[in-house]
C-alpha cells in the first residue's frame, strides 16, 4: 500500500502567515440568519493539514458562508517565548479585523456585530487560544466590556493541567521513531527544567503552558465572549494525552463559576480522534451548540426591544 501523500494546503484558504490560513466567504453572501459568520479553529499541536482538512470541509458544509480561520500549533510553541507567541498571532488578529470582528485602526468601535464560533483542540490549541486572547483583551478589551458578541466555544480533548509528564506523552505519540524518540523527550525534559528554573528565578511566567486550564477557566478567554457563551466539551475515557477526569473536572468548574456548559464523553475514541469515531454525534453535538449561541441572541433582541417598564415581566417568561 502507497503512503498516504501528505497535504500542504488547505481547499479553498490561503496561507497568510506561517501555519495561519484563511477562507474568506465575505462575497459570497451574509448567509442565514443563523450561520456563523467566522469560525476560528485553533489545532492540536503538530497536526496535519490532512486531518485539519476534515474539520474545514465539513464546517464549509454546515455553513458555507462562514469565513474560517485555521491556526496550527507547532511542536515548538510549549518552548517559546510568550513574545514569540503573540508575534506569530498578529496575522490572525489582523485578520480578525478584516473580517470586522475588531475595530478596526480607521474605526473606534466594531462595524458590525458578528457570529464567532471557535473550535479549540488539545492544550497546544487551547496555548494559542489564550496567548490569542491575552493580547485581545489588552488591545481591545475595553471595546467589549459592556457588550459581548453571539459565539461558542467548542472544546475538543482539552483543556487539562500541563506538566512535564503531559508534554512527555504527546510528544512520545508525534516521534514514531525509537531512537529519535528518547532524544527528543531527554531534549524536552532539559528545556522545560530550565524554563521553570527561569520562572522562579525572575518570578514570572517564560512561558503559558502551566497556566493553560486556569486561563480557559476565564468567560471572556476571548474578549468576545462571557458567561452567556455556550461551551462544549468534547473528551474521552480512552484518552491518554487529555484524562477525562480533568477535562470534566474543568467543565464542571466551569459550569460552577456560572458559564453555560455542556459535555460530550465518549468512550472509545482516542485524543482528537471523537469526530472520526463518531461524526454524526459529533457534528450533532456541535450544532446544538451554536443553536445555543442563536437562542440567546434572539432572546437578548427581544429584550432589547421591549420597553424597559415591560422587561421586568419579560424576565419570567
């Protein structure tokens, strides 16, 4: 049997940064009334364009008119540099912008109120996913603070606690080969005994990855969103590189600090494999949660819309 060739594109985006690519739907129609219109989707570390290929063509399905945003996480982010990090997002911030889900630097304030759905997948995901969000609130975090817009977060194997342990076991799953293998993990135990020296020497974070769970344990994780924001978390028992005790456990905390949660366990898939395993559940379990989303911003204008004397007997309803 041949091997299976391997992608070096995306169908329909194009690359506008080193491991960032864009689809934009914008001339092809606002679409429904329901659609999202920008699906951010931040990867599993080293994944390839391959399997990412799946997630885009079948949200390119359920949502044509949907601009997507595919960010990868390489294996050299759990090492870099916080500056490092935020360099490498600038193009997604950028265009963000351009898809006017931020104000742009000709506007004070967003053009229009967009639908942002953002799928997250592992904690190499969820390490861009936050970096993403720390230098969002930072630049435009007062934008948001009265009002929030329609989105949902998807949640796929993460997020968990990262140690040394962790970072061990993905990586002994991405080299195959058995020599490189302890090479690579004595390499990755050196580097991350020196950044936590690092850490406690200058007394600040080198580096997000140790504080990734309690980062996503944050409403507005992205400046969009905020205790009203559906999540959905995606996780299963079989899983070695996120145990679903952990994700459960922040899930429920989650759901304790007022957020609106919902869970999928599934049991014979493993990490970033549930979709494979499962497609129908899947998807189903992703499209109920952006139906979520929608609920809650019809709800919201019918709110807005009724006179302030009447919104306190709306309130029951």
């Amino acid at each position: 049997m041949s091997p299976t060739p391997r992608v070096h594109s995306l169908e329909g985006f194009s690359m506008i940064a080193p491991g960032i690519y864009l689809r934009d739907s914008r001339e092809q129609g606002q679409g429904s009334d329901t659609s999202p219109n920008v699906i951010l989707i931040f990867a599993w570390m080293g994944a390839q364009l391959r399997y990412l290929r799946n997630y885009t063509n079948t949200y390119t399905k359920l949502y044509p008119n949907a601009s997507q945003i595919v960010v990868r996480s390489n294996p050299d982010t759990f090492w870099s540099k916080i500056s490092t990090i935020q360099r490498r997002l600038v193009p997604v911030i950028e265009a963000l912008e351009a898809l006017h889900c931020l104000p742009s630097s000709k506007s004070s304030s967003a053009q229009k109120r967009p639908r942002i759905l953002t799928h997250v997948f592992s904690n190499g995901g969820s390490l861009q996913l936050t970096c993403l969000g720390h230098m969002l609130q930072q630049k435009y975090g007062s934008v948001f603070a009265q009002r929030s817009l329609t989105s949902a977060l998807i949640l796929d194997s993460c997020p968990t606690i990262v140690d040394l342990n962790t970072v061990k076991i993905v990586f002994s799953a991405m080299v195959q080969n058995p020599i490189i293998r302890p090479i690579i993990l004595t390499f990755i135990s050196t580097v991350y005994f020196i950044r936590h020296c690092l850490s406690l020497l200058f007394g600040k974070r080198m580096t997000l990855v140790s504080n990734i769970h309690i980062d996503m344990r944050n409403p507005r994780v992205l400046p969009w969103m905020g205790l009203h924001t559906p999540r959905l978390y995606l996780f299963s028992r079989k899983d070695k590189s996120s145990p679903w005790q952990e994700v459960m456990h922040h899930a429920k905390t989650a759901k304790e600090l007022g957020m609106d949660v919902r869970c999928e366990l599934f049991e014979e898939s493993d990490h970033v494999s549930h979709m494979r395993i499962e497609p129908e559940r899947y998807w189903s379990s992703v499209q109920e949660v952006w139906a979520v989303a929608i609920s809650k911003e019809k709800r919201e204008q019918i709110i807005s819309q009724t006179p302030p004397d009447q919104q306190y007997y709306r309130s029951f309803l």
